[in-house]
C-alpha cells in the first residue's frame, strides 16, 4: 500500500438478518483491526443471488448489512465499505479464474456439498462461488482476511486461483498464505451445532430484546452435566473465564437462571450497537453517502488491477 498499511478485507452475504455468530467471526476481528489496516468490508450481494432470488428481499438485507456494519462500530472513515456487484471487475476476474481451475477441483468444496447435501439448488454460481471469493480477495492484494472457520477452505481455493494464474501468467497476485486468522473459531448455535441460518439455530445480532430472549430460551441443555454447555459456549463469548466462574458456582444445575443472565449480558452488549445502528437508520443519505464513495473507490482501485491482469493474459491489441 501507499501509505504502508496491510490490507484487510472481508464480506458476508445479505442473505437475511445476521446473527452472532457472523459477527464474533467475521466482523469483530475486522472492527477490531480495521483503523490499523487499509480495510474494505464488502455485502456480498453476488454471493447471496446464489440462494436468494427475492428483488425486494435482496435490496432489504443488503440495506440491512450496512447498517448492521456501521452499528457494529465500523468507521466509515477507516475502511471502505462497498458492494460486491457495483465493482464488476469482480465477476470478470471471476471468469478467469473459473478458466484456470478445474471441475474436479472445485467439487471438492465443502460448503457446496453442505449446502446441496442440506437441499439448496445446485445452481452454476454456488459451483463457481469459491472462485468469485478468490476474485474479492485478490483483487486488492489483500493480507487479512478475518473469517469463521467454515470459510478456512474458500480462502485455499483463492490460494490455488492465484497460483494457477500465477504459473501461467507470470507474477501477477500476492499468495494469500497465512490470510486466515487462526484464533476464530465456529460460534456454536443455540444446539451447540455451527450456527447458521440454515439450521435455524441462531441468535440474531441486533434483534429485538425479545427475539434475543426466545432464542436464549430455545438453547438446548442437557439434564446430565452441572454447567449447560451450550450456554456457557455462548456467554464466553462476552466474559472471560474468571469472570463468570462465580455467576456458574452460584447457579450450578439452575439452568433458567443462567439463561437470564446470558440475555441480560447478551442485552448490554447489543444494546449501543443497536443504538447506533438506529442513528444510522435514520439517516439515509448519509448511508448512501458512505456506499457511493465506497464502491467508487473499490471500483477504481478494481480497475488498476484489471488493467494489469488484463494486459498478462492478451486480453489487449
Ligand atoms: P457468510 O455470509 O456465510 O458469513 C459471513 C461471515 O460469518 C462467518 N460465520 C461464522 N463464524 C463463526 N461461527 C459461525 N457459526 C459462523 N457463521 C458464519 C463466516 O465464516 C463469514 O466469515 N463467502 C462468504 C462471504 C464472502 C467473503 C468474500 C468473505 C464473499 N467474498 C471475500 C471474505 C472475503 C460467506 O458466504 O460468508
């Protein structure tokens, strides 16, 4: 970079409300790191036409994710925040990549056969996403990319797309090795599976405090052990150890009390952010503002890329 700064660089889709654990595993780590990197947080708005083919849906969450960035605490004036579809050097590098790789090579995607195997179309563009990902990555030499473990394999695949383009075009992208923050673990849902929208297990990021509380509610506990396992995975995600040691002595075996103190915990945590969300909300040209400049910038910067990547493959006389 210019300035000398790394950069970080990550996106979700806004395929439908967010919930924690998008955020302990994605966008966290990004807010936490993002003024000291040069940062572009993307809505992955190509991504999610993969499983969404609602117009009125589609332009409702990716309005959503926005708002859910900057109410997360994301500055407007330390990253750029743009959208995936408005830089279309994202589907062009895409393309090329999808050129270089092959069938057998991208079958092997887990998410793709999780996400078959769980009944969702089989369409070309959940076949070709990882590829689509490598673009979003590559194509602004990124350094870091925080993500949960469930995308650890996409960020293999950019890897590959870079070495494959590397090899036959010459030098051209930044092996991505070592992007992958090592500490982010899978955020277990409210079944102690992975959480995620698909297996309705979630606990929605800047739901209403009644939502928050039925989806505590519905956490599964065992009868067996002294400790819910499933609640207590969720709560050390806002106290440390040590401090709840004492809350889980107290209430050994009461499992309804602790999961009122993990409402009213998860309550103050969400409470500022969903404060800060509603200011955002309530001014909307000044979201549109902060979007117009963001996709402006990706977009430019998108395009010195192509330019080379172009200029390597003959795409020009
Ligand atoms: P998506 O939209 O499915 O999820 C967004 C982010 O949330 C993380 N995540 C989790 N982390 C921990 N525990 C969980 N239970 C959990 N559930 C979801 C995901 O790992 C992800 O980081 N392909 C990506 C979006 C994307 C992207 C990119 C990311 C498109 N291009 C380029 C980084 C760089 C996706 O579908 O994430």
């Amino acid at each position: 970079m210019s300035n000398g700064k790394k950069r970080l660089l990550t996106g979700l889709q806004p395929s439908g409300q967010l919930h924690i654990g998008n955020y302990f595993g994605a966008l966290k780590p990004f807010i936490d790191r993002h003024s000291e990197f040069e940062s572009m947080l993307m809505v992955a708005d190509y991504h999610a036409l993969t499983s969404l083919k609602n117009p009125a849906e589609l332009k409702k969450n990716t309005l959503d994710v926005v708002l859910d960035y900057l109410g997360a605490g994301l500055d407007p004036k330390e990253a750029v925040i743009f959208r995936q579809s408005e830089v279309s050097q994202h589907t062009e590098l895409a393309w090329i990549f999808e050129c270089l790789v092959t069938v057998p090579f991208l079958q092997q995607a887990h998410s793709y056969k999780d996400k078959v195997a769980k009944g969702m179309e089989a369409n070309a563009g959940l076949f070709n996403y990882p590829m689509l990902m490598a673009a979003d990555i590559l194509l602004y030499d990124t350094d870091l990319v925080p993500v949960g473990k469930d995308q650890a394999q996409h960020i293999e695949y950019a890897r590959e797309a870079a070495s494959k383009f590397n090899n036959a075009f010459g030098e051209t992208f930044k092996d991505p090795k070592g992007i992958f923050l090592e500490e982010v673990a899978t955020v277990p849902g409210t079944d102690g599976q992975k959480m995620s929208k698909s297996y309705g297990n979630t606990i929605p990021l800047f739901g209403t405090k009644d939502e928050i509380s039925k989806a505590v509610m519905r956490i599964v506990t065992d009868s067996s052990g002294e400790r819910p396992a499933n609640v207590y995975s969720i709560h050390r995600l806002l106290k440390s150890e040590a401090e709840l040691a004492p809350l889980y002595e107290e209430k050994k075996g009461k499992y309804k009390d602790l999961k009122e103190a993990l409402i009213e915990d998860l309550e103050s945590f969400i409470a500022p952010m969903r404060e800060r969300r509603e200011r955002y909300a309530s001014d909307r040209p000044a979201v549109d503002a902060i979007l117009k400049e963001g996709n402006e910038k990706a977009r430019s910067q998108a395009e010195a890329k192509m330019k080379v990547v172009r200029e390597k493959i003959g795409l020009t006389i």
